[in-house]
C-alpha cells in the first residue's frame, strides 16, 4: 500500500511538473513573440520618444556642447514630430557596430546618413535615399603625395585610414588598397592624419569640409571632391535611415512623410542647410532604393 501510494504521489507530481514546464513554454513562447513583435509608429506615439543610434561623424549626427545634433538628427526630429513623436534620444554607436546594434533592438533607427549597398539590405531596411553624396581625402598640408582620389592612392602607396565599416574602407577593399589604417570615428580618422599615423583619411566631402571648417587649429588640407570609380563604374552612393526589416511598417510611414521634404528643395535646405549640406546633396527622384540595394 505504502509503494501505491507512493507511486501515485509521484505521479502527481509528475503531472504537476509536466503542468509547470508547459506553462513556462507558453510563456517563454509569448516573451519570444513580444520580442519579435515589430517596432511601430504607434508604439514610438504611445512613448513619445524615438531612440536612435548616431556614429559622431560631423556634420550628419553628432554630439556638441553636450547636445545631440547634426543634419540627420534634425531631419528625424521634424520627420517624427510630423508624425506624432514629439521626443528624440540618441545612443552613441562605433560606425561598424550600428546595424548589428539595431538588429539586437537597441534603438529603433539609425541616423548616420548611412549609404545604401547590397550588403547592408541583407542586414537591415533602409528609407528612400535622402542624401547624395561625394568622397574626399584629408591630407597634410599641402598634399605632399598629391592625392586626388582612391586610384592615386592606391598608386602612391599612401597609408589610408577610413572608418570600420564605412564604404571608403569598402572602396579600399574593392581595389586592393593594402596600406589600410580601420578606425572607429571620424575623429579617430582626423587625428591619424594630422599626428602623420596616416597619410589620408577618406570620407564624405561634406564630413570633411565640415570638420576642417569647424575644428580650430587643425592643419590639414581636404581635396576636391570626387566620384570613387570601382572596376570602371562611378560609384553614386546615398545615404538613407535605417530600419529592421522587421519594422517595415514604421519604414513606410517615415518614407511617406520624408518624402515631402525631398521634393521640397526650400524645406530640405531649412532643415540641413545649416549643417554645411546644399540642394546638391538631393538625391535625384529616379535614384532608389530597390537600384541601389541591386547594386544599380
């Protein structure tokens, strides 16, 4: 008697745990479901606050005196407000970690004027393009090697620094420019050039002349900007938001607004304007992100 009821105590048990575990599975299955549940407007209108991730690369999203600012950032706040999210925050990001930063959900975008490529549309979903953009070379002074773009770099043997994961380093990569030099910001970048740790820095002309052009006492040159031409195509990039693939949703409502602005030549000018960037820098109505993603 004592071994039945002992047996069916522990069958009891066994009932009770088996009850335990399939509760903690539904459970672990719904905290699994609410983590995959996408970002939405309406959950960014009920917070009042969109956070994103920023690179500190001048003039897009950078900090200063202590502030958040820079032409993407302003673009967001008026891009956001317009649609119900009155608040932005940021979180300072090395350049090669925000998408994978994103994609851990992190911050809901990324405002770093990030250039569409191939690879990165494997990785996240980007805006409409909303920047064009050019490449230059930070140099000393007087551009002892007389660089002029990626080509004479490459034949001059100069010592190149670019930021980890910036598309200047991909550009490197893409003509075999082994004297490399990965760095993490733009600020890592100008300091190489101008302590001689490297030769050139290769960025975005606006980012350059912007640095050079705010930054007392640098001594340094930035070149003319050029179109970089990769196995003999010119290279047009454009930088663009970042979203998760996931938050599609939240993508198309932000393009619908930015939209606006982009064939606004007056309001896109309002609102970047002040940070060094001109009617220029639109990128053309027929430039896309479906081109770009293919690698048109």
């Amino acid at each position: 008697m004592k071994y039945r009821r002992n047996h069916r105590h522990l069958m009891r048990k066994g009932a009770a745990l088996l009850a335990s575990v399939a509760i903690a599975a539904t459970a672990l299955t719904a905290c699994t479901k609410t983590d995959e549940e996408a970002t939405t407007l309406e959950s960014l209108r009920e917070k009042g606050t969109v956070t994103v991730a920023y690179a500190n690369e001048a003039p897009y999203s950078f900090e200063k005196d202590g502030q958040l600012t820079g032409g993407t950032i302003a673009l967001h706040r008026e891009v956001f407000k317009r649609l119900g999210v009155p608040n932005l925050e940021g979180v300072k990001t090395d350049w090669g970690g925000l998408i994978p930063g994103l994609n851990a959900k992190r911050y809901d975008l990324v405002s770093a004027g990030m250039s569409i490529t191939p690879e990165r549309c494997g990785q996240a979903a980007f805006s409409v393009p909303e920047i064009n953009y050019t490449t230059a070379l930070m140099v000393k002074p007087g551009n002892p090697m007389n660089l002029s773009d990626m080509d004479t770099v490459k034949a001059s043997g100069a010592k190149m620094a670019a930021m980890t994961g910036a598309i200047e380093a991909d550009y490197a990569d893409e003509l075999n420019i082994s004297n490399l030099m990965l760095v993490k910001d733009q600020q890592s970048g100008i300091d190489a050039v101008n302590s001689g740790r490297a030769d050139v820095f290769a960025l975005t002309a606006v980012s350059l002349k912007y640095a050079k052009d705010n930054t007392p006492g640098l001594n340094v040159e930035v070149t003319k900007p050029f179109i970089a031409v990769i196995d003999g195509k010119e290279q047009n990039p454009a930088g663009a938001t970042v979203f998760r693939k996931a938050d599609t949703s939240l993508r198309d409502a932000y393009n619908e607004e930015v939209k606006k602005i982009l064939s606004d030549p007056a309001e896109y000018m309002r609102i970047l304007g002040p940070f060094g960037f001109t009617e220029e820098n639109i990128p053309a109505a027929d430039l896309t992100t479906e081109k770009l993603c293919s690698g048109e």
